[in-house]
C-alpha cells in the first residue's frame, strides 16, 4: 500500500509522511462487495479497519444503530481492549477498505504513539457512548 492513499483519510491526515509510510507497510487495501461482514458481533478481533470509499452499517443486536462511510474507522475497539467484537459491520455498497491486523496494528502502535492516541481516544468516546 502506498502512503499517499493515507494521506486523505483523516485519521492520519496530520500525520508527518515517515508516519503514514510505516502505517502504510502495515496495511492493506481490500475491495469488498456490497453486502460484505467486515466484523461480527461476538467473534474475536483480529483487524482494524479504515473505510477507504463506501459505506457500511453497524448492528447490535440485529438493531442497525449507525451508519459508517468514508474516512470511519472500525474494529479498533475489539483489539485494543482485547474483547470480542460488540456489533457487526456489513458493507451497504462495494467499498475499499485498509485492514491491519491485530499484530500489525500494535507494531503501528509502539512505534507511532500519536496514532496509538487518535485511537485511543476514539475507543474511549465510543465506550462512553455504550454506557450512556
């Protein structure tokens, strides 16, 4: 994967290119069909993902509580808390998706503690948000 197709998603947007280029060794870039289950609620987490171009809907419970699209990120929360995934996310239209592994994904993580952060931070609102 090429670091400048990084460059437009705002999770690493503002991060300095060397940054994006480790992240970019790291990844990988999918093209999924429509109707594709990217996680499943109660399975455990091993990727990360960055929705590229597409969309995606996000269920709990057979409930649909959120739709996701360019520049949305999911799976984070699973493999930084290291639980089982809490809801499914099944892609609505063909979408292209960058994955990191759970591995791949901590590597990124000791060696950019800014993204650590940015990810840090966006699993501690969303699980504020699941307790109300």
């Amino acid at each position: 994967m090429d670091e400048s197709s990084l460059q437009s998603i705002p999770l690493f947007e503002s991060l300095p290119r060397e940054a994006r280029r480790v992240i970019a060794q790291h990844a990988d870039e999918v093209d999924v069909p429509e109707g594709t289950a990217l996680v499943r609620q109660g399975e455990f987490a091993y990727e990360f993902f960055v929705i590229k171009d597409g969309s995606a809907e996000v269920a709990r419970d057979g409930d649909m509580i959120a739709t996701l699209g360019r520049g949305d990120f999911l799976g984070e929360m699973g493999i930084v808390n290291r639980v089982v995934r809490n809801a499914t996310v099944i892609t609505t239209s063909p979408a292209k998706v960058i994955v990191m592994t759970e591995q791949a994904f901590r590597s990124v993580a000791r060696s950019n503690p800014d993204v650590a952060s940015r990810i840090s931070a966006a699993v501690e609102e969303r699980c504020q948000a699941l307790v109300g």
